[in-house]
C-alpha cells in the first residue's frame, strides 16, 4: 500500500514537473490515434453498407415475404439456367434474420419484435459480366413472386475503392503521427529520467530494485498514452454519433443501410486504448533504456 | 568477507586503473586505502559496488563472484553494502530526516521499520536536532553524517568510504572518523579511501597502498606514508 502511494506521489510529480512536454504527448497521442479510430469507424460504416457486394455479386433478389417454396424453387432454377448468372447464394429467412440481427444489434427493441418469418428470402447474384446487372435486374423484377431486386449502384463501387485508398492515406498518416507521439513520450521520459538523476544515482547506490526506479517512469508513459488514447476514444464516440445522424434521416433498403453501430465503436475504442497504454509503455522503456543501464 | 583474486581493471582507451591485485578483508576489519591521485583507489571501491565489472579476477563478496551477478542482483548486493563519497550525494529537496527515510523506502522497507531506524540511526550520528533541516542548511560535517546515516541505515555488513574527509577540515575530520570508527565497532567492515595523512597516522589501523593501480603495500597497523 505504502509502495504503490509512492509511485503514484513519484507519477504526478513528474508529469507535473514536464507539463508542457507531457501535454504535447498526450495530444499527438490523441490526434493520432483518432485519425486511426476515425478511419476503422469509417471502413466499419461503409463495410455495413457494401458487405454483400463483395466476391462479383452485383445484385440480390428478394422474395417477397409469403413467397412459397415452389415459387422460390422456381426462381431458384431459372437462375441456376441462366447463361448470364455466373453464380448466385441462396439467403433463407433464417440467414436473413441472422443479418437483420447485427445490422440492428444496436436496437434491440426492434430485434426483439422481429421474427424470421418476417424477413424475405433472397438470391444474391454474380453476372458473368458487370454489364450484364441491369437486364437481369429488370428481368427478374417482373416475375410475380419477386418483391424487388437491389443492384449495386456505381456510386457504391467507387466507394468501395475510394474507401480502400482513403483508409490507406489515412493509415499512413496515422503512423508517422504515432511515431512521432512515441517519440515525444521516449523524449518527456528523457527529460524527467535528466530531472531526477540525483535521485535515480542514489537509488541505485542504496540497491532499490531496477524495477523500483522504473515503474514510477513507465507509469508516466503510460499515463501519458492512456489519457491521450482517452481522448481520441471520446472523439471516435462524437464521430460515431455525427455519422449516425448524418445516414439516420436517408436510411435506404433494409439491406443496405450504411450503419455503424455503438459495437463497432466500442471495439475501435478499446483497440485505440490498447494501442495508447502500448505507445505509452513502450516509449518510457526505450526512453529508460540509457539512462537506467547498469 | 572481500577477497580479490588477480584482479585487473582496464577501462577503455587503455588504461589500466588496477594490475592483477590480490587481497582478502576479514569481516570487522578497518582499511585505509591510500595511494596518489589516479592509483586506482576510486575503481577498487567501484567494483565492490559492481559499479564496474574486473577485466580479469574475481572480487569475491562473503563468498560471492560479484563479477557474475546478474544485473537484477545487484540491488541485493548493494543493499549490504553502504558506501559515503566525498560529495555526500545528499538530495537537496529533502530533509534529513527524508534523506535517511529514502534509503529504506526505495528498498521496500514498510513504515513501521523506517519510523523506528531513522531516529535511532540519526540519534547515532547526533544529527536528531537537525531532523527538519534541508542539507544547504548544514555545514559539510554534518551533511557528511547524514550521508553516513543514509549508508549505515540499513545495517549493512560493509562500509565504503570514498575520500569521506576531502571536503571537510581537520576538526571535522576527527569528528567524521570517531563516527566511522564506531561503525565499525558494531561489527561492520569499513573501507575507506584517503589522502589523509593525519588520520591515517592517528588511526593506526590495516594500510593498503596502491601505486599504478599495484599493491604496494599492507601494513597491519599502518601509516600513511612508510617514509613518514
Ligand atoms: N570511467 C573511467 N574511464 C576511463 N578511465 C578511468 C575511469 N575511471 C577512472 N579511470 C582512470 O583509472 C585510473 C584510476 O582512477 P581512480 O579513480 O581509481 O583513481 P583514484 O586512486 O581514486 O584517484 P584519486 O585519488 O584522484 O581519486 C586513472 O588513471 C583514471 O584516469
Ligand atoms: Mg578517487
């Protein structure tokens, strides 16, 4: 008990002591680490809304909800002759309930009042060429039993790989900011490690334990890394609810919401936090490494 | 309880600050180490410390090949050996009180140890009345005594001593050695490198002298000088 009060004491003095320096680490750490969370929440939203145009579907087939077995077998064959389907995937009510339950697993209300029977089958299709969606679409959508068919617009396509270059710009910026984080953190413990020396050497001469002199250190780091990865948390939280009301108003077909759940967030923030402590920990010990040796 | 075997320490650039020197403390025993400027008096102390590893040797410490420890021993090693240096290395953002209370608080000792070790070993250094003062508020004897304190605190089997007196003047000094010497009375093994002739001369106690960084000489109840 006595101990841990006196690493905490030792903790805030120091941090205190290098303000401004730990300032400057807590808020790269934080601007960073939200350019990183932002982009995964982003990816996270747009994956929702483009998961199942993946693998060359570009269109999906719904039933409508009472649709019987033989009008579903029939359409099921048709697709399985037709010299323009390269391939197609059966979704039964189930699968689409399964669905229906992450998309939504935000609301549970709604979920709860949902059953498997109220969702339609549907087909998801692969054309053998791209060219090909719009008259097969239209083909399908005049037999009976089909309630509506979605296409993957183009606007989404593009999307897609805008996405994919977006996440990587952003990714790289989001390093060359982490490592520069890492070093403002290596250099405040540096800097505090210079400031207590005296301490440190008698220490050392009287036999405190290596890891004596150094928990209050790494403590700083990590406090450091921890408040930074807090605040970029906090921001990702904002993030999420900015998109959420910004998709909420236009939410299209069931299927094709662009959502990002409080899940998704979660998970971000708490792999923002991890990789925070992790900077902050890691930058104390290379910050450590000379000073501390022998 | 310190037994050196051949041992040779050569820093880097060449310099060779000891020369295969053999030698064995028993426990209790009080040595002078002495020699001129740059004889290697400083280093001897530094690798009981295991501040700086033997080139070739061993210095044994109760039994012990120091030179093999692993780096996380090392504390425990110190922890029975306090050493004084002539800058005292007191903190000055702390009192004397604190000073000695750091010693044992930075080894883990739990409160109830430190608040019954600190006065009695400030008690025996005479420095109870001067618990609350900062060390710029002392003069260099006693700053020198808190040091002694800081060392001795923890009731260590072995005391170093490097030059403890250079900085004080005479009436100090003896003050410094009747302090020393009362350690070692307790049992304690004291080593302590001097330029003190006076002291030396007056102590009468074993004299090592080192020339070059060889032993040139161990008297059992020496001087400082054998000319002098
Ligand atoms: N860290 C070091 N690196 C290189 N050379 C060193 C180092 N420390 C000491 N020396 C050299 O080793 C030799 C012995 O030094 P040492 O400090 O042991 O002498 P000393 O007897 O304590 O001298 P003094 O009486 O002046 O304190 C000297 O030539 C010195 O220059
Ligand atoms: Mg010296």
């Amino acid at each position: 008990m006595s101990r841990l009060a006196y690493f905490v004491r030792e903790t805030l003095i120091s941090l205190r002591r290098n303000l401004l320096m730990t300032i400057a680490g807590i808020i790269t750490v934080a601007i960073s680490l939200f350019l990183f969370g932002g982009i995964l929440l982003v990816s996270a939203t747009v994956d929702h809304g483009t998961q199942q145009w993946k693998h060359g579907i570009e269109l999906e087939i719904f039933m409508k909800v009472g649709a019987t077995h033989t009008e579903v077998q029939t359409i099921e064959n048709a697709l399985k002759t037709d010299p323009q389907v390269k391939s197609y995937k059966y979704l039964s009510q189930l699968d689409a309930y399964n669905i229906f339950k992450k998309d939504f697993s935000d609301q549970p209300a709604l979920v709860e009042s949902t059953k498997p029977s109220d969702l339609p089958e549907s087909f998801r299709v692969a054309p053998t060429k791209a060219e090909l969606t719009q008259p097969l679409a239209d083909a399908y959508q005049h037999r009976p039993s089909v309630d509506t068919v979605i296409t993957a617009a183009k606007q989404i396509k593009s999307l897609l790989t805008a996405t994919r270059w977006i996440r990587l710009v952003f990714i790289s910026m989001a390093t060359v900011l982490l490592a520069s984080s890492l070093f403002l953190i290596v250099n405040t413990i540096r800097l505090a490690t210079f400031a207590r020396r005296r301490e440190i050497e008698v220490m050392k001469l009287v036999g405190a334990s290596n890891w004596f002199v150094r928990v209050p250190f790494m403590a700083e780091g990590l406090v450091q890394g921890a408040i930074g990865a807090g605040f970029a948390f906090g921001l990702v939280w904002i993030l999420k609810i900015v998109i959420t009301n910004l998709l909420g108003h236009h939410s299209q077909n069931l299927f094709s919401t662009f959502r990002v759940t409080s899940s998704d967030a979660l998970g971000i923030g708490l792999i923002v936090l991890v990789i925070g402590a992790l900077i902050g920990v890691v930058g104390s010990i290379v910050g450590l490494r000379r000073f501390l040796e022998a | 309880m310190i037994r050196f075997e051949d041992v040779t320490k050569a820093y880097k650039g060449d310099v060779v600050a000891l020369r295969e020197l053999s030698l064995e403390i028993l426990k209790g025993e009080f040595v002078f180490l002495v020699g001129p400027s740059g004889s290697g008096k400083s280093t001897f102390l530094k690798l009981l410390l295991r501040d700086e590893v033997a080139t070739e040797g061993k210095v044994l410490v109760a039994g012990r090949d120091i030179g093999r420890l692993g780096s996380w021993k090392v504390p425990q090693l110190r922890r029975n050996i306090g050493c004084v240096f002539q800058d005292f290395k007191l903190l000055t953002n702390k009192t004397v009180y604190e000073n000695v209370a750091f010693a044992l608080e930075v080894i883990g000792r739990p409160k109830h140890i430190v608040r019954t070790q600190v006065p009695q070993i400030l008690d025996l250094v005479g420095l109870t009345k001067k618990a609350d003062n900062f060390p710029t508020e002392l003069s260099g004897g006693e700053q020198q005594r808190v040091s002694i304190a800081r060392a001795f605190v923890n009731r260590p089997l072995i005391l170093l001593a490097d030059e403890p007196t250079g900085n004080l003047d005479p009436a100090t000094t003896v003050g410094i050695m009747r302090l020393l010497d009362r350690i070692n009375r307790t049992g304690t093994t004291v080593v302590m490198a001097t330029h003190d002739q006076r002291i030396v001369d007056a102590m009468r106690r074993r004299v090592v002298e080192l020339d070059h960084g060889s032993l040139v000489r161990d008297q059992v109840r020496g001087v400082y000088g054998v000319g002098s």
